[in-house]
C-alpha cells in the first residue's frame, strides 16, 4: 500500500476534520494548539506535502524560502491569506488556497453583533450587572444609538459584505457601499456603490469593514478619513485590524468624534492595544468572527477539499496561486 502523504497541521483543528485528516492523510497535527514559530514551521514540514496554517501561522517570504521541496501546497484554514506570502509561494510552485464562502454568515452575524452592542452601549451595560453597579433603571441613563433605519456603509463587497448588507436591510437600514468594482445590480439589491471611498463617508451613520488585508488597505481607515464620517458615528471590523490606523481610531473614540467602535480583529493579535479596554465606548471580541461549530467545521471540511483536489492532481476550487 503506498504511503500517505504526510500533512503539516498549523493549530489543532475541529475533531470531525482531524479524523478525515487522520483517514486520508499521516497529519502532523498540533495537539497542544500552540503556535509554531518561523524555525517550529520549517522543521515541522520535513517531509510534508502540505501544509494547513490558520491566519495564525505566518507563512512569510523568508519561512517559505526555508520550507522544503517536498511541500507542494499550502491550504489554509481562514478566508484571510494576509498571513501567506503568495509571490514567494508562486515563486516556488506551491499551490496555496483559502476557504471562502463558508463562514460569510458567521462573520456576517459578528459584525451585526459589534454594531448593534456598540450603538447601545452593551459593555457598560454588562459590566454594570456583573459588578453589582447598576444604579436601577433611569429614563435618562445608558442612552445609545438606534440602527434602524440609519445608513451603513461597508467597506468591501465580497461575500461577508453582501451577507451583512442583507442582515441590516432587516434593520431598514441603507445601504452603501465601495468596492474595488461595482457588483451585479441582483446582488447590489438597492445598495448604493461609490467608486471614492471618501465620498461615502460623510453618508455612513455605522462604517462595517468587510475587505481583505493587503498592501493597498494597510491604515486605509486613518485620521483623515474618520474625520470624514458624520460626527457621532460606529465604526465595526470583523476584517483584519490592518485595516485600521489604531492611534486615528482610539483618538476619535477618545475625543467622541465616533459614538462607539465594534471590533472583533486587531493589530499584533492577541496583544491589542491596551487603550482599547480603558475605553468604555468600545465593544470588544477576540476574532470570534467565523467561531461557530458549524462554520470551523466546514472550513475544514472546505481546507481538505482543496487538499484532496491538489494531492490528487484535480484544481482545487478555492486556488490562489
Ligand atoms: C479568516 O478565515 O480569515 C478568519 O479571520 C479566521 O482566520
């Protein structure tokens, strides 16, 4: 019987996926879930076919230069390929892919979750209970924000931002949106496009980013941007805290420029920027976007097809390089 193919396991992986893993495959699996560093990455892969990282694992330039020639893919198990270099991967003939679509509704219901506890005031609200503060009910006390009916703004329609798109529309809200290009006027369903991100801001009472991390969206919501949102504003991001200049965001939730801040992603991950939590008017989440049972089931279940398709010599469906 021939060998199975050996397989690098970034994290530890839901149970369903790692016994297909262990059905089909030898997997290195990760049973202490801890993350391996650069040296961990390259000495761990000896041998192996493929590798499958989480946005955890930083699959750099230098680590992919390092890696050796018997890994011919890299699946990862995210949506988010920030973590992955695809020009050294493409350089060395590596197959990488990413597992789109399946957790669209569970980022999706996050990001309608940061909006609305941001906009009412839920952390203080909660932490009133729990440390035995609440002074009673108070017709003046704990006022925050109402959704409906407000207009949204997203920032990136892809697959996440059209979910949330029709979720707030259950809310009446308006939608507008920006995107590197237009989407089909079906999918659009009434949402207002503007090709300059600047021109939408001054519309957006709620600002939700849904887009990638790359180079061109590094920083992009910045000082001068945010002082283009309407006074009082929430801003949401469930996308990659890149996207985000930190020290323009907290000065503005700080000065009350913005209402609140919903945010599930941060840059240097899991060390956010201690400001954060001093703020009352942020509602914070630690990347739980796509964490339900069901979406990091089919996440792996999507990461194995790809894996299959590659390790059988098939395209796999979710191909980035
Ligand atoms: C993704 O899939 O990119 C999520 O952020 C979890 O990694």
């Amino acid at each position: 019987m021939m060998n199975k193919p050996v397989i690098l396991v970034g994290r530890r992986l839901p149970a369903a996926v790692e016994k297909r893993l262990q059905r089909d495959y030898a997997p290195r699996l990760n049973t202490d879930d801890e993350i391996y560093s650069a040296d961990q990455l390259v000495e761990f892969a000896a041998g192996a076919a493929a590798i499958i990282p989480c946005h955890t694992e930083r699959l750099s330039a230098d680590v992919i230069a390092r890696l050796p020639d018997s890994v011919r893919a890299i699946c990862s198990f995210s949506v988010g390929y920030d973590h992955i270099d695809l020009g050294a991967a493409k350089a060395r003939g590596i197959i990488v892919t990413n597992t789109p679509d399946v957790l669209s509704n569970a980022t999706a219901e996050v990001a309608m979750l940061l909006m609305l506890a941001a906009a009412r005031r839920a952390h203080e609200g909660a932490r009133m209970l729990r440390t035995d503060t609440w002074g009673d009910w108070s017709a003046t006390g704990q006022l925050g924000i109402e959704v409906t009916g407000k207009r949204l703004g997203i920032i990136g329609m892809g697959r996440v931002g059209q979910v949330m798109a029709r979720r707030a529309r259950g809310f009446d809200m308006q939608i507008h949106y920006h995107n590197r290009r237009r989407i089909d006027a079906d999918l659009e369903a009434g949402a207002t496009f503007h090709a300059d991100l600047d021109a939408m801001l001054p519309l957006c009472d709620f600002l939700s980013i849904h887009c990638p991390a790359t180079p061109d969206t590094t920083g992009l919501l910045n000082a001068e941007r945010i002082a283009r949102l309407p006074d009082g504003a929430v801003v949401v991001n469930t996308a990659r805290g890149a996207v985000v200049d930190d020290d323009a965001l907290i000065a503005a939730l700080q000065s009350g420029k913005l209402f609140a801040a919903g945010l599930d992603v941060f840059n240097g991950e899991p060390h956010i920027d201690p400001r954060y939590r001093e703020l009352d008017n942020t509602f914070l989440l630690p990347h739980i976007g796509s964490a339900t049972r069901e979406t990091r089931d089919a996440m792996g279940f999507r990461a194995l097809d790809n894996l299959d398709a590659i390790m059988t010599g098939r395209q796999p469906r979710d191909r980035l390089t």
